[in-house]
C-alpha cells in the first residue's frame, strides 16, 4: 500500500503538535472537550461544504494525490485534513499562550 502525497503531508504537519502536546508543564488537554468541540464544528462546517462542493463539481482531487478510501465523496486525507490543521493551529496557540507566560 502506497501512502498517497496528501496523507504524507498531514502526517508531517501533524506529528511534531501531536507529540508536543503530551508535554506535561503545557498540559494541553485541560479543556479537552473545548477542543473536541472545536474541530468537530470545523469538520462539521466545512466538510459538508467541501461535500457539497465535490458533489457539484466545484472542484475535485487528484485520484494520483489521494488515497482510494472516501467518506462522503471526499477522500480520507481531506477529512483528516479538517482533523489534522485545526488541531494544529489550536496546539500552537496554546503553546504560545505558554510561552509568553502569564501578564
């Protein structure tokens, strides 16, 4: 099995965030269900438009950039894409909220 281009780049993008964020003195999943709720309302959101998107032929992937499992229309490495980024962007706010420190 070939790991596609896409699925390569999230888990590049997503590895160090993810392994940082067991840092103990972080401890970034205090509000874990704050977290869980923000990248669910971003799957939510913009999955359904991405869906309705491909559906509508707006716009489509790659099949040679993509793996051949899809959810909805929408291959695996754009829905984890919506997991991955989010999770991300969130991770690094917080670690930078840490290392300013407190006011």
């Amino acid at each position: 099995m070939n790991m596609s281009r896409y699925m390569l780049v999230l888990i590049l993008a997503g590895s160090l965030p993810f392994v940082l964020s067991f840092w103990p003195k972080l401890k970034f999943y205090r509000n874990s269900r704050a977290l869980a709720a923000s990248i669910f309302g971003i799957v939510a959101i913009f999955g359904v438009w991405d869906v309705i998107a491909v559906n509508r032929h707006h716009w489509y992937f790659d099949p040679s950039g993509v793996g051949a499992v899809t959810i909805f229309n929408l291959p695996l490495e754009e829905v984890l894409f919506f997991v991955v980024i989010p999770f991300c962007c969130i991770f690094t706010w917080e670690a930078l909220k840490y290392i300013k420190g407190p006011r």
